[in-house]
C-alpha cells in the first residue's frame, strides 16, 4: 500500500492540488498498478524478442523540399497574420512560468 505522504509527494512534483478524499482514492489506484505491475515480473519473457509495437506499420518519411513562393503566394499568405514584420509573421513570446 502506497503511503498517503508517497501521494503527497507526487501530487507535489506533478504541481497537482488534492483533497484528502483524492488522496485516499490515489493511494488504492497505485497500489493496484503497483501490484499489477509486480505480478507482470513473474511472467517468463526468455527468448522474446523486445517490440515498441506490434501493428507492422512503418513510418512513412519523405524528403523536405524548399519550394519557391512567388511574390503573390507570399503576400497572399502573409496579409493573413494578424501581426507581422516584413514578409514574416509576428507571434508572442513564449515564456515558462515557474
């Protein structure tokens, strides 16, 4: 059983606010992943070869190509931003907040 100080911690590091009721429900659902997890380690997995999936499927990757825009298509794209600068568009500043 997960100790509610255990939940505490990591509603804490995952910057999550959780009632005490919350907390108590948290601590039961870990604990049964936890012994889920723990029963999955008995499980014989010699001479099984690792997969990341399972469906067969590729990723389809294709070249990048730089295509020239004319002067039209380019101003045509660029008078839709709402801001911009020159012949590119202008966006806030994205700042992490700690």
């Amino acid at each position: 059983m997960i100790k509610k100080e255990e939940i505490k911690h990591i509603a804490s590091l995952a910057r999550l606010e959780l009632s005490e009721e919350e907390i108590e429900k948290m601590s039961d659902q870990l604990s049964d992943v936890i012994s889920y997890i723990e029963k999955l380690k008995e499980v014989d997995v010699a001479g099984i070869e690792p997969t990341a999936q399972v469906t067969g499927l590729e990723n389809s990757v294709c070249e990048d190509e730089v295509r020239e825009w004319n002067k039209e298509e380019l101003e045509s794209a660029v008078s839709q931003a709402p801001e911009r600068e020159g012949e590119e568009f202008k966006v806030r500043r994205v700042l992490e907040e700690e």
